[in-house]
C-alpha cells in the first residue's frame, strides 16, 4: 500500500463517515442530550469491563 492510496481511502472514509453522520443527525433539539447521555454509559460499561479484565 503507497501513501497515495491511504490518502485516498482516507478522503472517501471521512466522505462516507459525514454523509452518515448528516444522514442520520437528530431532528429533534433535545435528541443530542440523549445522544449524549447514551454515549457517556457506553464508555462507563466499557470502562467497567476493561477495569475488570485488568486492561
């Protein structure tokens, strides 16, 4: 793999990452407070698990 192709598969990765991120955005003003607060549990779960697995 030469730089040109990873820079190439960079450009379309973050591409297809904002068209899915504009795509799928909240409609709702409130919605990202649950986002966020669903995205904050997450990272404790996996915080927990890894701590307990001695990560």
């Amino acid at each position: 793999m030469n730089k040109r192709n990873f820079l190439i598969g960079m450009g379309m990765g973050l591409m297809v990452g904002g068209a899915a991120m504009y795509a799928m955005r909240p409609k709702r003003p409130g919605a990202m407070k649950l986002v966020e607060r669903t995205l904050r549990t997450v990272s404790d779960v996996a915080d927990s698990v890894s701590e307990l697995m001695g990560w």
